[in-house]
C-alpha cells in the first residue's frame, strides 16, 4: 500500500563502497539483500529485515565521487503526483535536479534540493510502495533536517507538503522544530546549537536499536566512527550519531 503523501517513504545510501556497505549495515542491522541489477551502472541493493523492504544501497557514480561528493543517505518523501509536487517545489525556490521521470514502472521521482541546499527525493509510488517495514528496531524511524535556514525550511516545506513544524509544548521557535503530517510525528529540524555549521545542508535517517551500547560498540568494531556520542532527550530517548566506514552519517536511538 502506498505510503500517506507527505510522509517518508524510502531511504537509500549512495556510497563509494557498494559492497563494504552491504557487509557492515547487515551486519549492524541483521539486514539480508538483494542486488537488483541495473544495466550497465551496476546493481540497486535492497536490504530487507525479515523479508522486507527496510533501504537501499547503490555505488556512488564516478562524477560525483570525482566532485567530491560524499557517501550519504537520501530520504524520499511521498506524493500523489509527482510532476504537480514538482512545480510547487520550483515554485517554491527549489532546484528540480532530475525529474520528474519514471523508474521503469515501480514509481515516478524527482530530485531536487530546497532553498537551502538540502537534496531531497519526491516518489510517486506504482508498483514499488517504498518501505515494508518501519516501526520496528533495526529500520528507520524519523528524519532530521540539518540547515542553516530553519525558517526558511518551515516555509518551504509546509508550503510543500502541508506538513506542521513547530516547537515542542512551552518550548521556543530556537529549539528542535517537530515536523507533523496527519498529526503523526515524522522528524524535525535541528537548532542550530545542535548543528555542525561546517557541515553542508542533508537530511538525517534515524534507524532504531535495542541496545545502544551493544550497537555502538559492534559499529566501531566494523568501522564505523561515532561523531556523536549517546545523549538523553527528553528523558525518554538515547540517540548518537555515527559515520558508516564510507563516511556516511546516520543516526541510532533507544527507547
């Protein structure tokens, strides 16, 4: 079933390793995958837990890598048309960097990239919904906008999506921003005491664990490094954040 426009529908690494990222996020995730092929640029990874769709992973194209570009996650976002959300996000200040086009017949994507300089992806789901599993440890949760422009953000993307960003209860617009869609709880967008101002505009998947320690500590060992240690928030959660051995970052959390 398609996933609720407006919501996170998939995420997937682009990364400079295929299949060094394969053996640690398997290992890290208990993931299993498959290699879909894709003519002659290789081959789409799909990771599954318990037999569904949990990500994705695909090598990194030489020109990007050669620009500098580094490993990352992207986050797509789901709409019911995806050349009419196109427009709204040109519209909107955004630059349209492919797209809108089909993916055979599995759906319909755009890239583009806000006001700010954050990439995200449109999906217009056909044949492939996007995620078969969310909710559960071991997969993605929520998203995290890292920018420079947190105002310019709730503009963009309200206007965009019809999304609710706003502070938490009796807190004030300079603290995390709460993003809402229908009322259920999708991510938000970093203060900016929180952010590394050297570090360029994206968004931040968040993947759930059992136990923190025990994750961390198997991360490092398979490579990975942990730029953020554990913190409380909100007494209710532990979060950190780490770089997977290509450098991509990504978060955990318990609780």
């Amino acid at each position: 079933m398609p996933h609720a426009p407006g919501t996170f529908c998939w995420v997937d690494l682009e990364t400079t390793d295929q299949r060094a990222a394969k053996t640690f996020y398997a290992s890290l995730f208990g993931w299993t995958f498959t290699d879909v092929p894709l003519g002659p640029s290789g081959v789409y990874t799909r990771f599954q837990l318990d037999g569904r769709d949990a990500a994705a992973a695909y090598q990194q194209p030489e020109l990007e890598r050669a620009r500098g570009v580094r490993s990352h996650w992207n986050l797509y976002i789901a709409v019911s048309d995806a050349d009419a959300s196109t427009a709204r996000a040109a519209e909107l200040g955004a630059t349209i960097l492919a797209g809108p086009l089909d993916v055979l017949t599995h759906g319909r994507m755009t890239i583009a990239v806000d006001p700010a300089g954050t990439a995200f992806y449109l999906w217009q789901a056909k044949d492939n919904p996007g995620f078969g599993v969310t909710g559960e440890n071991n997969c993605f949760w929520w998203g995290d906008l890292h920018t420079p422009d947190r105002a310019g953000a709730k503009r963009f993307y309200e206007a965009l999506f019809g999304w609710t960003i706003a502070p938490g209860k009796d807190k004030d617009a300079s603290t995390y921003l709460h993003i809402h869609a229908g009322g259920r709880f999708l991510g938000g967008i970093l203060p900016d005491s929180h952010r590394n101002p050297k570090a360029p505009p994206h968004w931040m998947p968040y993947f759930k664990t059992a136990g923190m320690d025990a994750a961390l500590k198997q991360a490092e060992a398979l490579g990975a490094q942990v730029f953020a240690p554990p913190v409380s928030v909100g007494g209710a959660l532990r979060v950190a954040m780490l770089r997977d051995p290509q450098l991509a970052a990504f978060a955990l959390f318990e609780g």
